[in-house]
C-alpha cells in the first residue's frame, strides 16, 4: 500500500516536471525567435538575397544576432529598390498569340 503512494507521487512528480519543463523550453524558444526578428538584414541597401554572399559590407554576420546593431545598415529607400526587369519586359502572351 505504501509503496503504490509513493509510486504514484513519483509519476505525478515526474509528469509536472516534465510540463514544467516543457514551458521553460518553450518561453525561451520564443523569446530566440523575438530576438531573431530584430534582425534588420532583409531591409539593408546591402543585403544581397544570395545564400553565398548575403551582404556585401558585412558577410560573416549577416542574418546572424550580431548583425541586430550592425553599424554599417542603411535603410532601403522605396525609389532605390529595383524593379522586377524581368516581368517588366516580359511580352511571353504576346508571342505566344502570335505563333498561334
């Protein structure tokens, strides 16, 4: 009798820290990700885009967390960003209806 008590304190105890557990991991998941979305390299003039060279200036912690202060950002400013060339020019319909 005495044994199955403590059997099922040691269950009870183990599915609480366990949940405990799981929270702790969770709120610390979620405060990384917080972190990681101060990161302002998707907005920089330099940031390239490309896997292999991600930023011109600074490649080595682009997209990282030592890039969240990164002296050399600078702000993309609407009339810098490049338009799409590629659909601009694009008259692929065009041909299309006439080859037909």
């Amino acid at each position: 009798m005495l044994l199955q008590i403590i059997c099922s304190l040691l269950a009870w105890l183990l599915v609480v820290l366990s949940l405990f557990k799981i929270r702790q991991v969770t709120v610390s998941g979620l405060t990384y990700v917080k972190k990681l979305h101060q990161v302002p390299c998707s907005g920089c003039v330099y940031f390239t885009g490309d896997y292999r060279l991600k930023c011109t200036v600074n490649p080595y912690i682009a997209l990282s967390e030592d890039a969240i202060n990164c002296r050399d950002f600078e702000a993309i400013v609407e009339s810098e960003k490049i338009p799409n060339v590629v659909s601009a020019q694009c008259n692929c319909s065009r041909i299309k209806s006439k080859m037909l």
